[in-house]
C-alpha cells in the first residue's frame, strides 16, 4: 500500500481541504494518507514584510499545534488523523475560537485527556514540534509550505484546491499530481486563484 505523508497546520484552511481531498482519495486509490504536524509560526519566525493582517492571524497559532504534538507523544501518530479532524472541523466548518474550549471538545470528542490541551500555553513539546516540522519542511528546499505532500521520494507543496473534489474525481485528481510529480525536470505549475478557499464543500 502506497503510504502518503502529509504536513499540515490545522489552521490553515487550504491543507484543510488538501486533507479532505486525500482521505477521499485513499477510498479509492488503495493508499494510506499519515498525517504530520508542521506550523505556520514556526515558518513565518523572523520573516520581515509580513501583512499586519497576518502576523495577527499567527499570534496564536502555535496552541492547536503544540496540543496535536503532544496528543501524538501520549497515543501515537495514528492519533494526528482523527484529532486534526476534529480540530479542523471546530476551527473550518464551526468558525470556533482558538483556545482551551476548542481544544478540550476535540480531546473530549475523541476520549483523549483533556490535559494536553495544557500544552497550548506550554514550550514542552516544542523542540518534538519543531523536529516535525523541520522533517516535512526541509526537503522543500526554498518552497516550504503547507500542504507539504511527500509520496515515493517526491516532496511538493499542494495542490491548493478548491472546493474538496470528492470520489472518482479525487482519484484522478491525485493519479494527476503523481504524474507531474514524479516526472523529471518538473518543478512548477501554477495558475491565479479568483476566489477563497471554500472549507464547506
């Protein structure tokens, strides 16, 4: 079975999607999609010119990240599926507020304990945040991002796609991105967007 590494920030609502988009590829491509935990802040440390709307946006990014860290410490990385779904679904589709509420009803949700939601506001699990982080970003060379995809030896960011394909379009959608990604010489291709991304679909 093909094994699908994907890098996401739960608050980012194009690796939302991209997330979407492979579990209903793995329905019907026969591959397994492991999720991996890489975070927008971290990225951004230091980068000067950022839109005041965004460094914003960062402030607290770090929360939901350090809790899916330290959920992946206490039960494995096979928990990183089901708790960025239920983080993702809060954040995406309930527009609920980062923060300890949003965190304790995704643990609860899954009957994890609801004292890694502790780790928001704690460095604990930075330096094992950071090491994933650091895995899924570093082959990216100068284009690091998410959704970071790594599959067979290929590492790209994207696709960025909306709204989620779903079924047979999925699959095709993905028999595509394996195709240009695993050919030679390929390193780009990239269209405008008109519109945002629609996490609803």
């Amino acid at each position: 079975m093909k094994i699908v590494d994907l890098w996401v920030d739960p608050r980012c609502p194009w690796a939302w999607i991209a997330s979407r988009w492979l579990l209903e590829a793995e329905r019907v491509r026969g591959m397994r999609v492991r999720f991996r935990v890489m975070s927008l802040s971290v990225l951004n440390e230091g980068r000067e010119g950022l839109d005041a709307w965004y460094a914003e946006w960062l402030r607290p990014g770090m929360g939901p990240v350090r809790v899916l860290t330290a959920a992946e410490q206490a039960y494995g990385r096979e928990i990183l599926r089901d708790l960025y779904t239920a983080l993702g679904t809060r954040i995406h589709l309930d527009s609920a507020p980062i923060g300890r509420e949003l965190y304790v009803d995704a643990l609860t949700e899954l009957g994890l304990s609801v004292e890694l939601a502790d780790a928001a506001e704690s460095t604990e699990y930075d330096e094992a945040l950071r090491a994933s982080h650091d895995a899924g970003m570093a082959p990216m060379g100068d284009a690091p991002g998410t959704p970071s995809i790594h599959v067979d030896g290929q590492v790209f960011f994207g696709p960025v796609v909306s709204p989620v394909p779903r079924g047979e379009a999925a699959g095709r959608l993905w028999d595509g991105v394996l195709l240009v990604a695993g050919t030679p010489g390929f390193y780009e291709l990239k269209r405008s967007r008109d519109g945002r991304p629609d996490v609803h679909s």
